[in-house]
C-alpha cells in the first residue's frame, strides 16, 4: 500500500503510543465470499529486541467466519 512521506512513522514509541491511545483496528481479510473488514482491539508492545508486537482479539464469530483455524496450527 502506497504510504505518502508526509504520514510515515518511523518511531517504534510513537507508533506504540498510538495504539495505545487508539486501541480499535480493523482487521481486513478477504475469502471466497469477498472483502470483509472487522472492528477488533489491538494491543501494542515492544519486546527486549525491540521489535513490536502486536496482539489482537477475535470473537469466536469472526474467527470462525474467518476460517483463522487454516493460519494457527
């Protein structure tokens, strides 16, 4: 996806912050049924390596209507 310089983050703290700030993401995925996007909350993280993590939570209806069980094994 094309990202214009004027809106680039390059500061891990900043984009964390974000996050935490604004915790309500859409998660997009896209089967056989078309394009679907679905609001979920996201939890943001550094680890000692520095690299971010990120953690979101599904329903058990949108995990399942999202097939997530073909990803995780």
């Amino acid at each position: 996806m094309y990202l214009p310089s004027a809106f680039k983050q390059n500061d891990l703290i900043a984009q964390v912050e974000l996050i935490r700030q604004y915790p309500l993401g859409l998660l997009i995925s896209y089967s056989a049924e078309g394009i679907e996007a679905n609001p979920i909350p996201f939890l943001a993280d550094v680890d000692d390596t520095g690299q971010l993590i990120l953690r979101a939570h599904l329903s058990r209806a949108i995990g399942n209507k999202m097939r997530v069980d073909q990803y995780f094994k």
